[in-house]
C-alpha cells in the first residue's frame, strides 16, 4: 500500500459533527491543505480554518443551487490518478491539476428525509445525494493513494494512524475506509430504490406494492441460535413474482427456512408455469399435460409436483409424489386460490394421506398468485389451520424472468455472485443420441422432470410418469447414489406401478453407463442429461441395447 503524504483534503459533510475539530487538526498538525464547499466551507472558515472553495480550484461556480459543484475533472483526476503511473501525473500536470490525497465526505440524510410521513416526493428527491457517493466511490477506488473518511466516529482512529507513523496501521485504515465506503454507498442506493418503487409505480403493478425501508427480523436463522433477518435487494425485479415483492404476510412470522424453501418453490413452481403451463393441453399443445401446476418443497428440494388441466387434479399428483416429505413443507400453486380448491387442500389427509400411509399433514407456507378474502377467511377458520399457515400472494407467475438480477451467497470473507440460471427447455439444442426417439408422452414427461431437476440440489437425478414428479435423488455425492435414491423412493412412496415406462433427468453428465443402468432396470424408457462426458458413448450404447431414447441437451444444471 502506498504511503502516499497527505497534502490535500476535500471536506463536504452534510453530518457536521465534529468537522470542525478535525478539520483543525489536520491543517495545524500535519499543515494539510482543506478544499471545502458550500455550508461546510462556512463552518469552517467561522471555525478559524483556512479554506480553499471547490469553485477556486476547479474555475467553475457551484450552479444548480448546489447539484453540480464537485462534479468536475479537477476533482475527479485529482481523486482518481494513480500515483504510481506516470502517464497518469504527466496528464495531471498538463492540465494543471493537483492530487487530492483525502476525502471527507458523508452523504445527504435520504432515508431520514423520507421517513418523515409529511416528506413530499419533491423533498425526496432532493435529498438524493451525487457529489458525496461519486466522490467517496473515486477515492475508495484510488485508496491506495487516496485516505477516505466517511463518518465521524472515524475521525479518531484515522487520525490515531496518522500520528502513529506507521505504515501498516495506515494502510489498514485506507483499505477499511474504502471498505466502508462501499458497503455504504450500496445500502445508501438500496435505500432510494426500495422507496422510489413504491413512490414511483405506485398501485399500477403488484411487483411495485414492496417498502423494505429497514431489514426484516425474521424468527431465527437456519437454526434456532442464529439470527436472521429480510433485506431488499438492488435491481428489484420489474414484474417477476418474488417471495421479496409480496405485501402478504412478508414479516417476522416466516423463519429464515421458510424463506428459503419458499424462494425454491416459487423458483420451481414459475419454471413450470413459464415452460409447461402455457398451453390448454389440446391440439398439439408443447404441454400436454394441462396448464395448472403445484409443487411440493421440502429442504429446498421437490418432493412432489405435478401438472394437470384440473388444479385439483395437478394438488393431488403433486401430494401423493412422497405424502411424508409433503407434511410440514412448502406449497406452491400456479394459481389464483379459491375456498373450494382451500377446502379440498385443507382436508388432504382424509382424502389422500391416511390410505396412503401418511402420519398428518399441514403446509407451513402456502404461496400462490393470490387468496381471495373468501379463501383467506375459510383457511382461517380451520381449527389445526387458523393463523399458522402463512400465505404469500405473489402475483402472475408467467412473468418473464428478470435477466439483470444476480444471485449472491456468502463465504466467510467474502461473497458469491453470478448471474442467474435462466436457461429452461432450451429444445432447438437438444439431440435425440439413440436409435429411438422418445414418444410424444415420454417427451412431454422429459420436459417436467428436466425444470424439475433444474431446481434440485446436485447431484439431481429426476424420474417423472405421468406428469407427475416420482423420484427425486437430490444433494448427494455421486451420480450413481443419487439414482439410486430417486428410484428407492419411487417404490417407498407407492409408485413402483409407475416405474414401467418413466422417464429421468440428469442435471450434468453421466461419466459412466452405471448410473443409466440402474434407471434402465427400474423401468425408465427415456432419459434427458446435458452429454458431454468422455464416456457418452458407452452409456448411449447400453440404451440402445435396451431400446431407451436417450437426449442430449448441451446444458448442464448445477444447483449446489
């Protein structure tokens, strides 16, 4: 890090606190030049501080009642160039621009403005801070050569390294500084874009009906000693059903598991409606299988789904994929909810569950587009139901998905981030590798069991019959385990009637003609995996040997 001397400080606070105190030290101490604007610059000159105005160095006055002053090549050059680059100073020196070595900056009170309920949208808007986020962000950046101080609670331990001498205390003050200067600067931006959705949409779309003004206590973390809380995100979806954009129930009665495995319901549930759903099931429709879907979660993962023309019947194949698994997970339904479909849901064990073998039955979190009051009002009423299930209405889901978002995971020390995966049934690349094709029935079971898959945590083997989700060997270590798994529980939830002629899923390649074989001997006529192991030959082979189609679809589907 660089040891870079400080000769001059930019100074602009709209949070006065103890400015002048430091801004006297640095000038009296270590004879630092102050460049100052505006109101700061009167306060400290009042104060007995030698200033020097913005306007003076950069020839330009402040205009536009303050919104363009620092804005200004002598400014940003003088935070922005490397030291180090000599390219770079012979530009500087060309233009006749000195280096700024600190910046003192913090930014315009916006979420404190608004929460003023008298605030007029005018007053807001005003309060949106420019100069100070692109000043911090240009010194941050530089903070090798650039020291930034974004709060006063700072200024004694920066002047602390300053006194000190020492390189290293320095350098960690630099690097913290625009550590925080980031951090900051992203939840001061988060801030303004969670009330500008509701101030600007205002009732004209339901993505709009979202405030998340401060975080979210939720009950607990994954386990009941960790602590958890709700956070909006930068680049809120315009339309897409989020379980964030829902103004129902969104509160400190969901866990953060419940969160969790409602995201993945949800995920899965808006897969099928966008990929399978669309059509009426009649006339060559890609989705034979109906346009209604409903999707059991559990840890993460489908336990069950199912598509139909009638919603009931889409419920009923989806609880009977593992009547178990269904007892405490999470519900998703592609659509709006009635009472009769509420009714039907809420008496699932005396219709379904005891003949099948199940102990209970209730959902924790039950999403769908929407509940009528009708609805809400029936499922209230239920003695072992009332207030207990929470319901999410989180609005169309055959909303395109939104492409400029990205998901985030921590690691200890840092973040992961990627774009999110929004290949579906990407059909124009597949390639049918066998000698038979699959049949239009084993087609359409293909395309389900392969969204599913897509949404199952790796390794993902995925058998499907029927339109309905039978199998699901998720999360384990090698290919082979996970089918068998997919094919053990099939039998144990009740469908080894319905492993002749199922299909299964891969969500990345076979390395070997082991794991195939296993489905193959389960009964599975027809497989879909995204190919590309060295081995693909033998394990096309081993299904033309047992007339299996097989597909390959270039696409791997990792979910970890």
């Amino acid at each position: 890090m660089s040891n870079t001397r400080i000769r001059r400080a930019l100074i602009s606070v709209f949070d006065k606190t103890g400015i002048a105190e430091f801004a006297k030290t640095l000038q009296n101490e270590f004879g630092i030049e102050i460049i100052s604007t505006g109101g700061t610059a009167s306060l400290l000159k009042e104060s007995g501080v030698t200033v020097t105005s913005v306007d003076e160095v950069t020839g330009f006055p402040e205009m536009m009642n303050g919104r363009v002053k620092t804005l200004h090549p002598k400014i940003h050059a003088g935070l922005l160039a490397d030291r180090d680059n000599s390219e770079h100073m012979r530009q500087m020196a060309e233009q006749g621009i000195e280096p700024i070595d600190m910046v003192v900056v913090n930014l315009y009170p916006f979420e404190k403005t608004v929460a003023d309920p008298d605030c007029a949208f005018e007053q807001a808007i005003e309060m949106i801070d420019i100069g100070g986020p692109s000043m911090l962000r240009a010194a941050a950046k530089n903070h090798k050569h650039v020291l930034v101080v974004g709060e006063p609670e700072r200024f004694e331990p920066v002047l602390a390294a300053m006194r000190s001498g020492n390189a290293a205390e320095l350098s960690a003050v630099r690097a913290a500084g625009a550590l925080r200067v980031f951090s900051n600067t992203s939840d001061y931006d988060g801030k303004i874009a969670s009330w500008l959705s509701v101030n600007l949409c205002g009732d004209a779309t339901d993505a709009c009906a979202f405030d998340l003004p401060e975080p979210i206590p939720l009950r607990y973390g994954e386990n009941p000693h960790q602590t958890a809380e709700l956070r909006g995100a930068d680049g809120l979806p315009a339309n897409e059903a989020t379980l964030v954009c829902t103004n129902t129930e969104a509160d400190s009665n969901l866990s953060y598991n419940n969160y969790a495995d409602g995201h993945a319901a949800l995920e899965l549930c808006k897969e099928l409606t966008r990929g399978l759903c669309q059509g009426d099931g009649t006339n060559g429709s890609q989705t034979p299988g109906g346009n209604h879907a409903c999707v059991f979660i559990k840890h993460t993962n489908a336990c069950g789904a199912g598509i139909a023309i009638d919603p009931l019947d889409a419920y009923r194949s989806a609880y009977l994929g593992d009547p178990n698994a269904a007892m405490g997970g999470i519900l998703a339904c592609s659509f709006p909810v009635d009472a009769a479909f509420a009714e039907a849901v809420m008496d699932t064990y005396g219709r379904w569950g005891k003949e099948a073998g199940a102990g209970g039955f209730f959902v924790e979190v039950w999403i769908a587009p929407s509940f009528s009051d009708d609805t809400t009002a029936v499922i209230r009423s239920k003695k072992k139901w009332g207030e207990r299930v929470r319901l999410l209405g989180v609005g169309d889901m055959s909303m395109p998905p939104t492409a400029n978002t990205l998901e985030q995971r921590n690691i200890t020390g840092g973040m992961l981030v990627q774009g999110r995966d929004l290949v579906g049934l990407n059909e124009a690349d597949w390639k049918v590798v066998t000698k038979r094709a699959p049949t239009d029935a084993e087609m359409a079971d293909l395309r389900l069991a392969l969204l599913i898959g897509k949404h199952t945590k790796s390794n993902a083997i995925t058998i499907c019959k029927d339109h309905t989700l039978i199998g699901n060997g998720a999360g384990q270590m090698s290919r082979v385990m996970s089918c068998r798994i997919a094919h053990w529980l099939a039998k144990e939830n009740g469908h080894a009637n319905k492993l002749a002629g199922s299909v299964a899923s891969s969500d990345a390649f076979f390395p070997f003609p082991d794991g195939p074989m296993i489905l193959m001997e389960a009964g599975v006529t027809a497989i879909i995996q995204p190919g590309g192991s060295k081995r693909d030959e033998d394990t096309i082979a081993a299904c033309d040997e047992r007339s299996v189609a097989m597909i390959l679809t270039g696409t791997r589907h990792f979910k970890h």
